[in-house]
C-alpha cells in the first residue's frame, strides 16, 4: 500500500464552473466525505473507504456535487490502497459528472494521480477537430459541443432530456443459468448519450448488478440502444444518464 501525505492530502480541493469549492455547503454526503479525509489523515484507508461507500448510497442525501467530492477522494484512497483500477474506476465517476472538473494538488499527492486523472478525462471528453469558436458560442448563447450536462441521479440544465427510441430499452433479457438466477433483478448503469443520440461506448459503467458476471451482456445492452438527444438552449448536448435495467431470464 502507498503510503499519504498528511500535510499534501490537506490541500486538495475539487472545483468546477461557477462553484467555489464542494465543501461549503454541508449535506450528509459532504460530512461522510470530510470523515473519510481525516481517517486518511490518521492512515486509516479501509475505515475512509467504508464513509464513501455510504456517501455514494443512492439513499443517501446529497448534491451531484457532493457526489463528484465522494468520487475523486474513492479514488485517492483506493490509489493508496494500491488498487489502481477502482482508482481510475472512481475518478471516471466523477467526470462522467462533469468533464470539466478541476482538482487542485494531484500532482504534488502523486504525479500519477494527476496523469491518470487526466488521461481519463480525455476519453470521456475527446478533443474535437473542428469546434465553432468561443466567442460565436458567447455570442450564439449555445452550450459548448463537449459540455455534458447530468440526468444522474435527476436532469439538471436540460430543456429535454434523452428519450430511448425503444420501448424496450430498460429490459435486458439474460439467457442461460444466469438469466434464472437473476430474474426479476435489477441492474444500474451509468453511461453518455451524444449529440447524434448514440451511447458513447468508453462511458459505459455498470454501478451495480446482481450478477458480475452480467456486465459484458449489460454493456453489449446499452451500446446497443438509440435515443433521440437530450437539448439544451435548443441544441442537441451529451448527457450523463444513470439508468435502471430490469433482468428478465
């Protein structure tokens, strides 16, 4: 296990467009997520892990920005637990949330953790080739093409949210044992719908399902599916939507 810095992990703040820091207004998650850093502080990783876990519990009340908090610290302490994938895992959450997230002392933690932090945030957020300037997007009023707006857990900023184009999206039928084992179950997933209405394949995350074994025929289900775009200001904009999938054998 790597071992914190004490001092390093103090300074590290996440930040994103128009908000001055995720700490300031406290909500159950935000406590748990202050929690979780002092138990890293007095080196107890797995104790920390265990408050975010609880943070990031649908039942528990929170903002999507206390959510994007819990995600990137996740994933500082699973780094140090020396669990690299559930770090990159987690801080992929957190940007699914918003791309543009920012935070603030990564790299003096660990360079790796800055490299890796941004190297995810490009595959959720590609560079495009040809962008209509910043100042026309002033002018015009539009959302930026890369921005992604969130309907995880609940819509925020959108005129319309993506529909799927099928009545059967959230259904995912299982064949097999598995498909016994697991009817009548239920799976969440989180992934991006562009502005084509296309699913974005490298955002696709399984959150949670009853099976593990489940997830490659759960990601074949959801790259799959068609919807009419989510809009904003009346343009098509990508959009982070977190959905149930009820398994049917």
């Amino acid at each position: 296990m790597r071992v914190a810095s004490v001092v390093l992990l103090g300074i590290v703040a996440v930040h994103r467009c128009g908000l001055p820091g995720l700490l300031s207004a406290q909500t159950p998650a935000a406590d748990l997520v202050t929690g979780a850093r002092v138990q890293l502080r007095a080196g107890n990783v797995d104790s920390g892990l265990a408050l975010l876990r609880v943070a990031l519990d649908s039942s528990t009340a929170g903002s999507s920005t206390d959510r994007m908090n819990a995600f990137v610290w996740q994933g500082v302490l699973q780094f140090f637990k020396g669990r690299d994938s559930l770090a990159r895992e987690s801080f992929r959450e957190a940007l699914l949330i918003d791309p543009r997230l920012e935070v603030a002392g990564l790299a003096q933690i660990d360079s790796a953790l800055a490299t890796e932090f941004e190297a995810i945030r490009r595959t959720i957020q590609p560079p495009a080739l040809a962008r209509p300037s910043a100042a026309l997007g002033r002018l015009a009023g539009a959302p930026r093409q890369d921005t992604a707006y969130t309907c995880a857990p609940e819509c925020r900023g959108l005129d319309q949210p993506p529909r799927a184009l099928s009545p059967e999206a959230q259904t995912v039928i299982v064949s097999g044992a598995e498909g016994a084992s697991v009817m009548g179950g239920v799976a969440l997933v989180r992934f991006v719908v562009d502005t084509s209405g296309a699913v974005e394949p490298a955002s696709i995350t399984v959150v949670s399902s009853p099976n593990p074994g489940l997830a490659e025929s759960l990601i074949n289900h959801v790259r799959r599916l068609r919807f009419a775009p989510g809009r904003a200001q009346g343009r098509a904009v990508r959009v982070v939507l977190q959905w149930r999938l009820n398994l049917r054998g």
